[in-house]
C-alpha cells in the first residue's frame, strides 16, 4: 500500500489519499496485464494476443505489447485530456502491429488491450473505459456504480454448454477455436478493445463525475471478476465491494483464486484457464 502525502502538490491531492495496489500472473507464461500508478492518474489495461500467436525478440507477447503500449502512453499524457490519449494509443498499436508485419486485415490477428483510467482532480473524477477492465466507484454510504462491458457471453455460454456435452478440454475443441475467432472479428464492431483501429473510439465510455460523495474507486481486469458457475448470472460486484471493505484488494483476489483453485478442470466455473492475469488498483479518498 502507499499514501499520497498531504503535502504532494498535486491539487488533487490536497487531502490524503491511501491506494493499494497489485497484480498477480495467472496460468500463463507471463503476465499479460499492464498499469500505472501515480499522484492522480491511474490506469489498468489487460492485453489480448490475436490468435496467431507472436513473440517479439525479448518473448514478449502480442498481448503484453498493446497493453504495455496503452499504460506508458497514458501515463506520459496525464495532464492531456483522456480521449487524447485514446487516440494515439490507436496509432501506436498499429505502428507496431505494422513493423511486426501482423496480417491487419484480419481482426483475430490484431493485438489488443482493454483500458479502465481514472484521474482525480480537487473537485472531480474523471474516467474512462473500454472493454471488460471494469471501474467501482463507492460512495459514503457503499452504493456504487460501475464501467463494464461483457464481451465473452456468448463464448462463455459454448464452454459452458460443450462442458454439458461432456467435453472436458475446452483448448482442443474446434468450436471453442471458431468462436474465439468469431469474438475476435466482432471487435470494434460489437464491442470495443484498443488494436489499432480507430473504430474502438466509438466504444470509449469516458465522463466526470463529483468526488464529493465518493469514497472508494476500485479499478481492475477481468482477472479479479469473481467465477460464475452460470454465464447467465450478473457479474457480483456486490460481493467484490463487501470483500474490499472487508479486506482490501488482498481479501477480493484470495476470494478469486480460492474459488479457481477448487475447481481446476475449470468445469463448474466455466472458464478457459485456471487463472486469469489479475490486476487491480484501489484509491480511497
């Protein structure tokens, strides 16, 4: 945990701010999940590699490289207007995807990144969104709002159902590969992800709002959302809010992988991996 001093010149810091923070690798190789912590800008971005898979030179992935590219130039941009930074994310995914020679006109080759940012001024909060890394905003009386966009229904409800039909390895079933391929072609055009595209400008969700009321902002990937055993059930943000204020980001993410943990052919939690990258940021105000 650190603390934001009473004495950071920051005008949004003009009280004491406390922000916790971590991030965990999942069952993969590395971790995929970028973020950034500073005095008054935060942000947490989950890349998403296309689905041929690429390594650059150092092993990073595809999608370490998107959402690496989305947090530094957010974290360099943070006395520009957000949507200004969406744009040249945009631009700086492309040129990368084009100097690795990345088939553009396919979208499921396409690198890809969500974005969850938040900056806090004296009297506002301003935030922006796009993809499943949500955004909590809690106020003083533990009602809260969110930012999110479920954008795997419909590939949960295949793996649920073909775990119904008794299939038990998800990776190798040919349907589970042709509808991650068709998700991954809807993006930009259902749904929104930073690839390249200038299309994803049109899925930004990006606004203000008072800090007057608002105690807690929780942002993270999609790694910290809390298994289902039904992809029809609403996402529980009711339970994450309780844990946090309960226990802190810490109590959420053992909540997460404990669930994960007791079931590891990931069949009642239907869910392509054990574990998801996980990354969260919490401010208190």
């Amino acid at each position: 945990m650190s603390l934001i001093p009473e004495t950071d010149p920051t005008p949004a810091a003009h009280k004491l701010m406390k922000v916790q923070h971590l991030t965990e690798k999942g069952s993969g190789t590395i971790n995929e999940d970028s973020y950034f912590v500073s005095d008054n800008n935060f942000g947490v971005f989950d890349g998403a590699t296309g689905l041929i898979k690429y390594f650059d030179a150092n092993g990073n992935t595809g999608a370490l490289i998107a959402s690496q590219t989305a947090k530094e130039v957010f974290e360099k941009n943070q006395n520009k207007p957000l949507l200004i930074s969406t744009q040249e994310v945009t631009a700086k995914i492309r040129e990368k995807e084009e100097k690795a020679e990345v088939n553009l006109n396919d979208k499921a080759c396409l690198w890809s990144t969500t974005a969850s940012v938040v900056r806090i001024n004296e009297k506002t909060i301003e935030y922006l969104a796009i993809g499943d890394s949500p955004i909590i905003f809690i106020d003083k009386d533990n009602n809260f709002k969110t930012f999110f966009v479920d954008h795997d229904h419909e590939t949960v409800l295949l793996w649920e159902k073909l775990v119904q039909e008794g299939v038990r390895d998800l990776k190798h079933d040919k349907r589970t590969m042709e509808q991650l391929t068709k998700n991954r072609r809807e993006t930009n055009i259902i749904y929104g992800v930073f690839n390249g595209e200038k299309e994803a400008l049109r899925f930004v969700q990006t606004g203000s709002l008072s800090r007057e009321n608002i105690k807690h902002i929780l942002i993270f990937s999609d790694g910290m959302l809390i298994p289902k055993e039904k992809s029809d059930d609403p996402e529980d943000f009711k339970t994450i809010v309780k844990l946090f204020k309960e226990g802190g980001l810490q109590k959420v993410k053992s909540y997460v992988r404990n669930l994960e943990n007791s079931d590891p052919q990931c069949l009642k939690y239907v869910r392509f991996k054990r574990h998801d990258d996980l990354t969260a940021i919490a401010i208190t105000l």
